[in-house]
C-alpha cells in the first residue's frame, strides 16, 4: 500500500511546474502586429530560454515558474531597446506591448534648403540697397 501511494504521488507531483505566456507586439493606433521584432527572454540568473522574431500573430511559451525577463532589441543593429520583467506564477500571462509609428517630415531637406534660399535672397536685396545708398557712382 505505501508503494502505490508513493508511485501515485510521484506520478502526479509535478517537479518543473510550468505556465503559458503569450507575447505580442502591435501598433497603438491600428492595433495590427508589428513584425520583424527580435525578442528574448531570459531567466533569473541570465540563461536564455527562449527567442523569436515576431511575425504576424501570438508568440506562445511555456515557462517554469520564477522570475523572467523579456528583452526587445533592435532587429537590425542588434542593439538593445526595451527590458520588460516578469513574474511566471499558476496563472497566464499575456504581454501585449504596444508600439507608437513615429512621423517624419517627408521633405525636412527642401523645406531647409528653401529656407536658405529665402535667407541668401534676402541679403543679396540688402546688398544691393546698401550699395545704392552709400556707394554713388
């Protein structure tokens, strides 16, 4: 009798309790995913244990209870952009994280340029009056 209720609590005890994670990253504006991120996780004491690069859906892991650290770099110079931390218990945990396009001037060179323009322009007016003014011929 002690050697089945022994079998039978070994058999159900589970050493490596694990969790479900879900990650995704998406535009605030237009709530679509972004793609092409490199992420990493890491555990507490600096072990990868898991990377992707996101593409259009739910990245799902499964990880063991504990401390996490979700590490977001940059794709193309692999440099490091974002650190979010994490804690892995018995419940699921969703990380959504949302990114915000960032817009440009689409013609900041020519409007510069015009602005020199404008300013040569300008003192070549002043120039041409001064020198009427104070230089008789």
């Amino acid at each position: 009798m002690k050697k089945f209720i022994f079998l039978f609590l070994f058999f159900t005890y589970s050493v490596n309790a694990q969790s479900v994670i879900y990650v995704s990253k998406k535009d605030i504006n237009t709530n679509q995913f972004v793609s092409d991120c490199d992420f990493i996780i890491y555990d507490n004491f600096g072990n990868v244990v898991d990377s992707w690069i996101q593409d259009d859906s739910v990245h799902t892991s499964f990880l063991d209870l504990g401390k996490y650290k979700l590490v977001e770099r940059d794709f193309m110079s692999n440099y490091l952009s974002r650190e979010y931390a994490f804690d892995v218990n018995d419940d699921i945990v969703e990380l959504t994280l949302y990114n915000k396009k960032i817009e440009t001037p689409r013609n900041l060179s020519i409007i510069s340029n015009n602005i020199y323009c404008y300013i040569f322009i300008l003192i070549g007016f002043l120039i041409i009056i001064c020198s009427r003014k104070f230089c008789r011929y």
